[in-house]
C-alpha cells in the first residue's frame, strides 16, 4: 500500500491512543508496507518521549523475542527491545486491572536490577552480569495494542514490545549466588502447572539477552543506567489473565510472584 500519511510520529500517536483507550486494531504494516524495523524503533522511542512529557519516569528495558521459538513464529532471528516506565509497574500484591488493558496476558522472566551503568557496544554476558546488582522474579503482563495478537516484528517493536504492567518479587539476589541458565520457573494458573522452563530459554542465557540489549541500546546512542529494570523476555509462553484467576510464577531461587487478575 501506498503509506500515504503515515510516519514514526503517526504511529506513536495511534498507540498511545489506542493504549488510553483500550481500542485493538489491526497491523499497521499491512496498512503501510513501508514499516520497517528502524522506523517502529524510532516510534517506539518518540513515544517514550511523549510518556516523559505527561510525567511518566523511565524505570527500564524490556526484550521480546528472546525464545527461538518465538524468533520462529515471527520469522526473525534476534530479540528486540523496548521500554520500561513507572507508570508500568504494579505493586505487590495488587490485583490486575483488566479494565485498563486490552487482552493481557502474563509470562514469568527473570529480571535485573543494574547495580551501574551499561553501554554498548561489544558487551559480553560477563560484563553485562558484572553490572547487575540483584537478580530478582517477575510477572510481565503484556497488552498488545493489535487484535487478537496478529502483528508483525515491526509492529511490536513501534507497539513496545505489547507493554503493560510488571510485577516483580521480593527476593532479591546477587547474581554471582545463581546459575541463571538453570534457574527454573513454573507457571502455576489456579493451582494448576500449566507450563515450566529455564533460564536458558532466554536467549540461550538471561545475561546474553541483557548484553543484547546493551549492545542494542548502543546503536541508537543510548545506555542501560543504574537502578534500571530490564526484563529479559518471557520463559514460558504467555496465558491469560482473567478476572479472579490466579497466576503464580514459582522459581527455583528467586521464590515466588502472584498476579490475579480484576475487572
């Protein structure tokens, strides 16, 4: 199609707006076969700026894409970044309001909290690691701004990765303590395992998806910062959140997180 009207600005405003008012729509790459990946980051990023503007407060990275199962399914061969804001973050303990999102859904990841700064390029898992202060659990509820989750590389990457909410744990641990590539999680829904995985299902190993991100972040001028978030991708697939459902995430050494989802 012809993308007649359609630009990087337009496409953080159509979001934005379909975020605030809870509106799925369709791919925006079928609309406009101009949609690359350099344009959705550009997006992705004047979006964030938009966030900033209305006082929101950057707070960390998230990666996409980090299982090779998932790289299959979308037909790409890396992960993709996007970003991280207070205005994401749910309390401990906090139900989900599912009233605010469109279709979430919640994946368990390992996350770390950077103890100094991290800046590409030519970042290893060991340099990544050495930055990180603590390793805790988290719950990433995601929130496609697409129906029915049918979106291209593209459009996830310009949609921030289907952003939503975050949750994370309160154990907190030094990840030289952890074997992070066998740290193992169970994806628990009203009791029931429905799904289980390890460490390694995130780009072969979290750290290695954390040095992506950083050397990521590095073509486009920017640095993960300390106290920062990053989620490293979702271990397990994605289930849904449903009112009065209880989703509960149990990992090896970084305990347990529990979501349960409220109109």
């Amino acid at each position: 199609m012809s993308g007649q009207g359609w630009s990087a600005a337009r496409i953080a405003d159509q979001l934005l707006w379909a975020e605030s008012t809870v509106t799925a729509q369709t791919s925006i790459l079928a609309e406009w076969d101009g949609l690359d990946l350099g344009t959705a980051y550009e997006a992705q990023d004047i979006a964030l700026r938009i966030r900033v503007a209305r006082g929101e407060t950057i707070t960390g990275v998230k990666l996409g894409v980090t299982s090779k199962a998932k790289q299959q399914q979308v037909g790409v061969d890396s992960p993709s970044t996007a970003w991280l804001t207070d205005a994401m973050i749910l309390p401990i303990g906090e139900p989900v309001p599912l009233g605010r999102m469109i279709h979430t859904r919640a994946e368990p990841e390992i996350a770390f909290v950077m103890g100094r700064r991290l800046e590409g390029p030519g970042v290893s898992a060991a340099t990544a690691l050495a930055a990180v202060d603590h390793v805790v659990g988290a719950i990433e509820l995601i929130d496609s701004r697409f129906s029915g989750y049918k979106f291209s590389m593209m459009d996830a990457v310009a949609d921030n990765n289907s952003s939503g909410l975050y949750v994370t744990g309160p154990i907190a641990v030094r990840p030289e303590s952890l074997d992070l590539g066998l740290e193992a999680c169970l994806l628990e829904v009203d009791g029931e395992v429905v799904d289980s995985a390890t460490g390694a299902a995130v780009h072969g190993h979290p750290a290695e998806a954390l040095a992506f991100a950083a050397n990521t972040l590095a073509e486009r001028g920017l640095a993960i910062e300390p106290g920062w978030v990053v989620l490293t991708g979702g271990m397990t697939d994605a289930v849904p959140v449903c009112p009065g459902v209880g989703i509960a995430a149990h990992f090896t050494s970084l305990g347990t997180v529990t979501v349960t989802g409220v109109e």
